[in-house]
C-alpha cells in the first residue's frame, strides 16, 4: 500500500478518538471478548491528548470517504540491557473490509520508522494463540514468537488483594 494513494497514515487526533473507540469495540468482538471493552471516548482523549499523555496512535484514513479504516495504539517500554526505549504496540486493527490493501503493514513499518528514526531496540506485541491470520502476517514481515516468555497479568480481584495488603 502506499498510504498517499489510497489512504492517508497519520498521527490520531482528537476528532479520531470516536472512530478509534468504535474499532476497539470491534477488535475486542473479533478477539471473543465483545463485553470487555470500559474505555470511554473522555478516558482514551485524556490518555491520548492530556496534558501527559503516555499512549499514542496512528490512524489510517479511506482516501474515499475519510472514514478511519484501521489504528495502532502504542506506548513505549524500555530495556534494561539494550539501555533503550521500545515500542509496545499495544492494538492493531484494521476493518474486515480494508483488510489486504496494505493497511495493517503501513501502520506497523510506521511503528518500525519510529522505533529507528528515534534510536528505540524493538517494536514487539502480543498476539493470541489461535489468531492464525495474525501470525502468518507477522511472520511474513519477519516478526518471530519469544517463544521462552510467557505474559503474566494481575488484574481483578488478585491485583486488588495483592496492591491492598502491605
């Protein structure tokens, strides 16, 4: 895909956040989680664009009726043995119907460009097990499973029992 063709990539603005959320929803229904989703447009504006803002997005936008067809919702990690920050893509997710013009792969080299414009060791995600379209475009851009690490997470009740007890 070339973006300047047939759509425009570029940095998320405010106007966005609506359209961003929208495919959130829509990423958490294809990953079979469609009732899990509790971010609100005034909670992702206020991580996006407030006055420190820690997450960042890229959009990219149908030339053909300005409609938001797919995002990458990122932050930055840092390594202690590489010294530097990375890139954590936290979402990616294009629209069933723009998939195969070359959106999700601009916004990941755009993630890259970053990642190597500013000096940043690694782009990494995660990645479900059974998502086999996902692995087999990931590979295909020369992306590999850290197959020694597993993901941990403390979240709920655990994260409430552990966060409150000194």
């Amino acid at each position: 895909m070339s973006p300047s063709t047939v759509a425009t990539l570029r940095p998320a603005e405010p106007a966005d956040v609506p359209a961003i959320l929208e495919l959130i929803r829509e990423l958490a229904a294809y990953e079979r989680e469609p009732d899990a989703v509790k971010n609100t447009v005034e909670m992702l504006t206020e991580q996006l664009f407030g006055e420190n803002p820690a997450i960042f997005a890229h959009v990219v936008e149908d030339s053909s009726g300005g409609e938001i067809s797919g995002f990458a919702l990122w932050f930055l990690n840092y390594s202690t043995w590489e010294g530097t920050h990375g890139i954590y893509l936290e979402d990616l997710y294009v629209r069933p119907a723009a998939r195969g013009l070359g959106y999700g792969k601009a916004l990941l080299r755009e993630l890259a460009r970053i990642a190597v414009e500013r000096g940043y060791a690694r782009v990494e995600w995660s990645v479900l097990k059974w998502n086999e379209p996902s692995i087999g475009f990931y590979r295909g851009l020369g992306a590999h499973p850290m197959e020694e690490w597993d993901t941990f997470r403390l979240t709920g009740d655990a994260l409430a029992g552990f966060g409150s007890t000194a």
